[in-house]
C-alpha cells in the first residue's frame, strides 16, 4: 500500500511558524492569560505574570509579528488584542485547558 505523501504548504508553514512563536514557556503562559482576558496592555500582562514589562513587551512584539495579536496604542502604553481565529481556538484547548 503506497504511502500519501504531504505536501509543504503554505497554511503548513504558518502553522508551523505560530507554533514556533508560541514555543516558549512565558508565551504559553501570556497565550493562557489572553485566552482568557482577550485584551490586556502590557502592564497588566506583565504584573499578572509576575514579569518584568520589558520581557512581557519582547514576548508580545514576537506573537504580534507571528499573527497572534492586535495592537493598539494608548498614549505610550500597547494594549494587544487576540486575534480570533481556528488556530487559536485549538491552540487554547490544547494548552490552557
């Protein structure tokens, strides 16, 4: 019986590189706190993980540049927004739950 070969895709890659944004322990837990608040500025991300802004602020600019969030400016704060999608739907199933 021949094996169905899989094809390198283009949804393939982006999965591939949101799975790679997320792979890292402090995103996980900022993915877990967004799935539940869905928006947070930095500030709030990082005193509700007990982490310093400026690693919140890296971890977040790194998803954002994934597609994993929003973002809007408020003076000189960055409040992010989860973007609503399949892939995060399962993504919160598969590691918050």
């Amino acid at each position: 019986m021949a094996m169905k070969k899989v094809i390198l895709t283009q949804d393939l890659l982006e999965k591939a590189e949101l799975l790679k944004a997320a792979g890292d322990p402090i995103r996980i837990r900022i993915l877990c706190f967004m799935f539940e608040h869905k928006k947070a500025c930095v500030t709030e991300i990082a005193d509700s993980l007990g982490i310093p802004i400026n690693t919140a602020s890296h971890h977040l600019q790194k998803m954002k540049s994934a597609g994993y969030f929003d973002t809007t400016r408020i003076g000189t704060i960055i409040c992010y927004e989860l973007v609503k999608n399949p892939f995060n739907r399962t993504l919160k199933k598969l590691i918050c739950s």
